[in-house]
C-alpha cells in the first residue's frame, strides 16, 4: 500500500525512560538518543503480606532491596508490580506455555522483571509474619526505602504483545473518518453509502474538505468504475471526492475533482501509472495517482492527531501493541514525536520513513528517532518496486493471464531502484522495497543485493552483511523460484500479508495462470523451511488489523470471513503446500518483527528485561481451535506495563452512554 494517497547496523539495548507517556527522565525524545548503557537486572521484592481481594487474589506490600532479581523484589530505580494469570506464553513456542506463571514489570521504563512460576508467590504468601518481621528489620535501616507493590491474580491467559508487521497508521485513522466502501457490490451501494457518510458529515465535500472512502474494487462493481457513477446521485453532483481502492493502488474521483486536472495531462501516458480510460474518466493508479494526490487538500496537524489517537485505540482493541508503519512522511515523524509524549499514544511504532516524492533521496528532509521507552523508531525507508495485482499494476515477468496486453507496471527503472537502494543504505538506513509481482521482486532482491556489495565490498557471504542489515521485501507475494532462491542464500526479510492470499485467492490464477501461481504465489510455509523468519502484518486498512484474521488465514489459507477457500481448495488454498502452523505464525507475529525492526530480546516474547507488553484472552490460543481465531476477542492490551485496552471497561463505558 502506498501512504501518500490516504493521508544502519543494529543499535545497541537502549536504557528505558522514567514513564510511558513522558519525554523526562533522560532525553526518550532525542533523537538517536541511544545510550550504550544495558538494561540491568531488575531487583527482586520479598512478598510481605497478603489479603484477598474480590477480582484479583492477593495484595502484597514490598520493599527495595537492591538484590539480584528474584519473584516479589523491585529494582531499586522503582515500584514493580506482579501479574500471574492462568497461563503465560513466554514465546510462541509450544514449550514456552507455562501455566499458572507470572512476571514482574517495573513502573519507570515499563520492563519485564523477573518471571516464575505461581508457586514461589504462593510459598512467600504463606508466611506473611515472618516476610512482615523482615520488612521490619530492614525498614529500621534508614538508608533503605521502602516500596509498595501489588501482586495481582488474575482470569486469563496471557500473550506476548502482537505486532502487525506492516501497516499504516495516519492511513487507518483517516480510513475510520471516512466513507467506508469494502464490500461493495454496486454503483448503487457505493452512492448509498457516500450519501449515508454526507448526511452525518454534511460539511465534506468542498475544495477544502474532500469527502474520502476506501474500500471499492472494480471485480465487485461490475467494471471500473467512472467520475460519470457518481454523478448520477444529486447529492454527490459537484462534490470533491477522491476513493481509494481496496488496495489503495488506484483512485476514483468526481467530476469536481477532474475538473482541476489539466486537461493535456489527462491525454498523456504516465510512466509507471494508469490514467483508466474505459469506460470514462475518473480512476488514476499507481504513478498517475500523483495527479489527484499533488490537488488534494491534505489535512491538517490537528485533524492528523485525531487520526494517529483513532487509529491506536482500534489497534490496541485487537491486541496489538506494535506495528510497522510502512511509509511515513517526515512531516508526520514529526507529528508523531510530538504526539508520543501524550497520553494518548498507546502504540509502539517503527516507521519506514516515505520522501515527499515517492523513490526519491531526501536526506535533507530524513530523519532518525530511536527513543529510550521503545515507543517510536525511525530507521528505515520504504521504496516502490511496482503496483497491485488487483488492478493489473504487479509488475510480471510475463503478461497477465487474463491481460495479454499488459505485464503490469514497474513504479522505478532497475538501476534507479539499484541507486536509492545505496544511497540509502549508506546514510544508515534499513531498506524496504514494495515489490508484488516476480518482476518487482527479482529488481528489489537485485537492488539489494547491490547495496549489501556496496556496504560489505569484501565480504566472502552477504547473507552475514545482511544480517546486521537486515533488508527487507515488503509483500514478497510472487516470486520467481529462482529468485526465492537467492531470496534464502541472501537472508533478505520477507514481509508477509496472510489475510492477502486469502483475500487474492478467488482471482489469483485468473490473473497468473495456474503454473505460476502453484509456483511462485504467496510463499510461506516454504520461506520458514528454507530458513527465513517472514514478518507477518495485514497492510491495514487495506486489510481489517486483527491479527487473529491473520492468523487464522495462515494457519488455514482460508478467508477469516467465510471459513472457506476457492472452488477446489474448500479446505484451504494450497494449504498443504504453504500453510504455517500455529507456532509459525505466532513467531511472525510476535519475535519475528522484533527482530526485523532490531528489537530481538525486546519485544515479542515475555523475559527480564523486555518491554512489558502483553495481550489477555479468555482462552488459550492454542485451546480453542482453528474456528475460534475468526471470533477471538482481546480482554485486555498492554503496552510498556500500562493497560491500553480493557473490554470489561469498554463496556462499562457503552453501558453508560445507554443511559445518558
């Protein structure tokens, strides 16, 4: 997905801040503000008394000790808090489902301490008189400071917090505040649904203020659509409107909007882009999106806020705690560093940073953020290989099946992506290319590799350069055997959309033809064997975020909303093939993109000296089935030992909206 039409080596184990939402307590908005400073142990606490409570079990007091970490003792840098639940997956593995296990988080830097069993809490909770005896004595020393904690028990089992391994969030929020248009089966639907959204926002639709959507597809309308659909409805006659597809690869507008265009620019080709032209004027793809998007009232600092602030509360409801923004302008790495230290940011966020002008060098405009607390990262950058398959803009090594005419379209020439790979590359930065279609892939693993033997011009095996590197394909979705590969023997990241194949799945072979799509299409079981670790996402909003639909989509290469696949594969596409199993996709949810944004250790799993993210469900993921990922709901998200989401209170919050 493209963001503008909506809206270096491994660094060391950064010191974490003096609170979630602060910028205090050691510079956590500096930029590359990284010390060389490792997380030390977190100190234990001896549990001194306990009383039960009606929801969570026990309340324990505690005091600093300053000893080396042990279940119940804080650090010395502040209070630690201990959750148990009924059971805790420390990683995806299998074995590291523990059941009646807990774990300590520290309030300053948000960190996992210790992690054990219930059964050491349980010894220490037996014998409060001798622990209260104990808190006595030391308290007597005045040198020494006590600290308060509770130890809290509680229903639920407990996840590693989950990551969407490329999404985009400034584009999910204004998708929210737009006219949502998925599913749409008609000219008629999509004119219904835009007059519904005008009457509950009857200010949109002026040269300042488009009135936006996102959603439609041509292969549920009928045909591609024209600016003459939507003059149809009178309500919409006159309006600026501009709807992305599903893909977010091609734009609709209304005759408002294509009145601004020049009209010999709408005569001319565009490299790398589509003007569609049948059956009238209207729908813009890939580079010729440039047109529409160049005209387009972007909105402003204030109503981007909202957006970011929308975006992470439906994000965190899921049970995510991290994403990859994949393409973020500088002006809003800006926003978002200003956002970060409010208490509405409730994400972490490693974004690729996107030029102004999309495959461009701007180095005077990039920058870097690495802040202390993990709560913002920017070390990459994301660069365009080609368009969408939907919209026949995947750039093929052959034509399309059901479009001899067209192999789609490349976004950059060879060597021009070759030269922004390097460029990039030596300014320090991580590189991302969009790359679709086997064209599209074999150029982006070319360019990197170009830039792998620029970095390391001596190095016997790039894939040892590429490890601290750490390149990245993003989509990954057809690639040539040969080229998968060198995909292996380079290392390079596959970045992977689950619920995309399944989405794909009923046009896939119509578009590549059966051959290429058996071997080429949508890898991911194969990629695992061949040694990869893919990154694992949903590229929303193109996509809904729930990573349980992902889940559940490679898990079983079904659709996460019919629970069925194509004709031919009812029990899943090419599942035999390409399925992963739970554990596979769990890791590419979870560590795998940790280690992708240079976070190994920290992120994705649950250990001492992590940051203390984590997701509580009513069930074990493991326990409930295939069907019952489709269904699952979060209880609760945390991020940095804070808890961002609660379904129980969301409710209680809809209760009493019912009563006003």
């Amino acid at each position: 997905m493209t963001p503008s039409s909506l809206g270096g080596p491994a660094s060391p184990p950064a010191q974490p801040s003096s609170s979630f939402s602060g910028r205090g307590g050691g510079g956590g908005g500096l930029r590359w503000a990284v010390r060389l400073s490792i997380l030390a142990g977190v100190g234990g606490a001896l549990l001194v008394w306990g009383q039960t409570l009606p929801e969570y079990g026990y309340l324990f007091s505690s005091s600093s000790s300053g000893a080396a970490a042990a279940p119940g003792r804080p650090s010395p840098d502040g209070e630690v808090t201990t959750y148990c639940y009924e059971s805790v997956r420390l990683t995806s593995r299998e074995e590291d489902l523990k059941k009646d296990w807990c774990f300590e988080v520290t309030a300053e830097g948000g960190r996992f301490g210790a992690v054990f069993a219930r059964d050491s809490a349980t010894a220490s909770a037996r014998e409060p008189h001798e622990a209260e005896q104990d808190k006595e004595e030391r308290s007597a020393d005045k040198k020494q400071t006590t600290k308060k904690k509770k130890l809290a028990v509680r229903k639920g089992h407990v996840l590693p917090g989950l990551w969407d391994g490329h999404g985009h969030l400034m584009q999910h929020g204004e998708f929210l505040h737009s006219a949502d248009l998925f599913g749409a089966s008609s000219p008629d639907e999509v004119r219904r649904r835009l007059r519904e959204y005008l009457n509950k926002n009857p200010e949109v639709g002026t040269r300042e203020n488009w009135v936006r959507g996102v959603g439609w597809d041509q292969m549920q309308l009928g045909g591609m659509p024209s600016a003459d659909v939507l003059e149809k409805d009178p309500l919409l006659r006159g309006r600026f409107v501009m709807l992305d597809r599903v893909d977010v690869h091609c734009t609709w507008v209304s005759q408002a909007v294509l009145d601004l265009i020049p009209a010999d620019r709408l005569r001319e080709d565009v490299p790398g882009g589509e003007i569609v032209r049948d059956p009238g004027l209207g729908v813009f793809c890939d580079n010729a999106m440039d047109l529409v998007t160049s005209l387009w009232p972007r909105p402003g600092p204030e109503r981007r806020r909202r957006f970011v602030a929308s975006a992470m509360r439906e994000l965190n409801k899921v049970g995510l705690v991290g994403i990859h923004d994949a393409g973020v302008l500088p002006a809003d790495v800006r926003l978002y560093e200003d956002m970060v230290g409010d208490g509405e940011w409730s994400l972490r966020v490693y974004a690729m940073l996107e030029c102004p002008e999309r495959n461009t060098f701007c180095p005077d405009e990039a920058v870097k953020v690495e802040r202390e607390d993990g709560l913002l990262a920017v070390r990459s950058v994301k660069l365009f290989a080609d368009g969408a398959l939907g919209s026949w803009g995947s750039a093929l090594l052959a034509p399309y099946a059901d479009r001899p005419d067209t192999s789609g379209s490349l976004l950059i020439n060879a060597s021009a992506l070759a030269s922004l790979a390097r460029s990039w590359s030596r300014a320090g930065y991580q590189v991302n290319i969009h790359a679709i279609g086997d064209l599209a892939n074999r150029l982006a693993i070319d360019a990197l590799e170009a830039a792998l033997r620029d970095l390391c011009p001596d190095a016997a095996d790039l894939a040892a350069c590429q490890s601290r590197r750490r390149f990245r394909i993003e989509h990954a979705q057809i690639i040539h055997p040969a080229d998968q590969a060198r995909l292996r023997e380079l290392g390079i990241v596959p970045s992977i959309q689950p619920t995309h194949a399944t989405s794909d799945m009923a046009y896939a072979a119509r578009r590549l033809g059966d051959e290429r799509t058996r071997t080429e299409a949508y890898r991911m079981r194969s990629l695992v064997e061949a040694g990869l670790a893919p990154v694992l996402g949903s590229d929303f909003p193109v996509e809904p975020p729930s990573p349980w639909e992902g889940l559940y989509a490679a898990v079983t290469r079904r659709s996460p909303r019919t629970g069925r696949g194509p004709p031919g594969f009812e029990d899943g596409w090419y599942r035999d093939e390409e399925a992963l199993t739970l554990a596979q996709a769990l890791e590419g949810f979870t560590r795998a993109p940790a280690r992708a944004a240079f976070w190994e250790g920290r992120a994705g799993e649950i250990r001492e000296g992590a940051f203390a993210d984590w997701v509580v469900l009513d069930d074990e993921v493991g326990s409930v089935g295939e069907e019952g990922w489709r269904g699952m709901r979060v209880r609760e998200t945390w991020v940095a030992g804070r808890r961002v989401y609660s379904r129980d209170e969301e409710k209680k919050e809809e209760d009493a909206r019912e009563d006003l």
